[in-house]
C-alpha cells in the first residue's frame, strides 16, 4: 500500500487529502502539533521513520495581510519547512508535491498565466511561497509544484463561509469586483494531488515540475460572492440575500496587495494527467455544508 505523509492535515486542503485517502493508502497525517516542518531535525526524523513514497506539503503560512509584518514565520513556514521536506524525500527517494499560489505573479493584465510566465509577487506572501516553490525544486528533483487560488470547502476558513456568516447580519455588503479568478473546490485540489502521485507512481517519471490548477469560469470576487447567495436562497439557507455591491479595490484597503488578474492558464495539467479544471458550482451544490 502506498504511503503518503501529508502535512497541514487541519487546513482546508490537508483535511480533504486525509479524508480521500483514508482507506486507500497509508498515511502519516499530521499538522503543526504533531510535525513542525520548520525544525529540520524533526522533519528528518519523521521522514525517516515513516519513509513514504509521497509527500504532499498542503501546510503554509496564508494569512495574506498578517505576512506582512510576520515576515520570519512566513519565511520559515513557506520557504524552510518545504525545503527541509523536500530535502528529506529526496533522501529516501520519495516524491513531494508542494501547494503554491497565484500570488507567485503580480496580477496584472487580464491574460491567464502560464506555468513559465515572469513571477513578480507582490507582498511577503507571495514572496515567501516563490522562494518555497525555488527551494523545493532546487533540492528534489521529483517534485510537483501545485499553484492554485481562491480555495473553499467545508473545512476551514474561507471566502464562502465568511460570506454565508455575514449575510445573517447584514442588509447590504460591499464586494470586491475588480479582482477575477478562479474559486478552487479544496477537495478538487486534493483529488488533483492525489491523481498525479499515483500517475507519477506508475511510472509518469517525465512529468515533474510546475503545474497551475483552479476553478472555471473565472469570476469577481462580487460575481463570486452573488452566486453564493443565489445558492443559499435556493437551498433555503438564506430567508433573503443581502444586497451586494461591487465595490474597487481602492475602496477596501487592506496591508497586503492583492492580484487583481488571478485568472491561470489550466492547459498543462490538463494535457500532462487529464485533470479537468475545478468545477466551483457543482462544489456550491452542496452549500448546507457549509453553514456547519
């Protein structure tokens, strides 16, 4: 049976990746309590008492504003904890598959951005989770780079939810429509990550590097945020939807940049492993989970 060690177990991603593979694989799920990956001694240790042929990173440092000033536990979180994982697969000869972000770029344009687009972040975070993406690859030749954006699900914080919990309270909200991208189901993801090991496994050893992976269609954050509502009413999870405006950035300022343009270019995974993009309205189809 296949083993997986999956870190960041308790965030949204890492919560789907165990629930998947519970049954289906061996694995060693852990979160910051249980596995430190910014202490390198600790990661070779675990590492090397569980040997798995599969790392999945899904642990980071997300809290995009408070980065900002939190610039050493971004670095050590987002840029030396992958590295020391990666460095220790590389030991035993496992594969890694690391989750990065469109923040990577510096969201302009309205184009899709392509794996080997120019990077330009913007803030410490998306700084911090390049220089991750560097280190990895520097250190492993067998790892999977997996950008994404916009993730929700029923576990975690996330956009929808925060959404959902604000119309109980409020008449009217101000929405962000100058930002577009796409909202990203974190159970797709995992299914996504899950994918690729096995076919890396079964012996797709040319397929290594950077791959983007998001939701369709591309959306504002109003537009987004409208569908929610839309949805909630339908499963009478709402009485009555607030009124939603679309609003500029300028007008919700806030300490980190963010990308106006997150739209990513889904080609090469689709072309390399047949994943299809995340399908986000189907993923809203199931909106009483989220109000748990």
């Amino acid at each position: 049976m296949t083993k997986f060690l999956i870190t960041g177990a308790k965030g949204q991603v890492g919560h789907c990746l165990t629930e998947q593979l519970t049954g289906k694989a061996e694995i060693l799920a852990v979160d910051r309590d249980e596995l430190d990956i910014t202490d390198k001694e600790a990661v070779f240790q675990a590492i090397k008492t569980f040997r798995p042929d599969v790392i999945i990173n899904a642990a980071a440092h997300t809290a995009v504003d408070r980065a900002e000033s939190e610039i050493e536990l971004s670095e050590a979180i987002n840029v030396k904890g992958p590295q020391y994982l990666a460095e220790a697969a590389n030991e035993i000869g496992a594969v890694i598959l690391h989750i990065s972000t469109d923040y990577v770029f510096n969201g302009e344009g309205s184009h899709e951005y392509k794996e080997n687009d120019e990077t330009g972040p913007q803030g410490v975070y998306g700084k911090t989770k390049l220089a991750g993406e560097i280190a990895v690859q520097q250190v492993n030749s067998r790892s999977i780079i997996l950008r994404t954006a916009w993730v929700f699900g029923e576990h975690g914080h996330n956009f929808v939810k925060t959404m959902l919990r604000l119309a109980k309270d409020r008449d009217s909200l101000g929405i962000v429509g100058d930002q577009f991208g796409g909202p990203t189901y974190a159970g797709d993801i995992a299914q996504a990550l899950i994918e690729i090991a096995n076919q890396i496994l079964a012996g797709k050893e040319n397929a290594f590097g950077v791959y983007h992976f998001t939701g369709k269609p591309y959306v504002s954050w109003y537009e987004f945020a409208k569908a929610i509502f839309t949805e909630a009413e339908l499963q009478n999870i709402l009485g009555k939807s607030p009124f939603v405006k679309s609003i500029a950035t300028s007008d919700y300022p806030t300490p980190a940049k963010r990308p106006a343009n997150s739209r990513l270019d889904l080609t090469k995974i689709k072309q390399t492993f047949g994943i299809e993009p995340s399908d986000w309205q189907k993923a809203l189809k199931n909106i009483k989970a989220y109000t748990s």
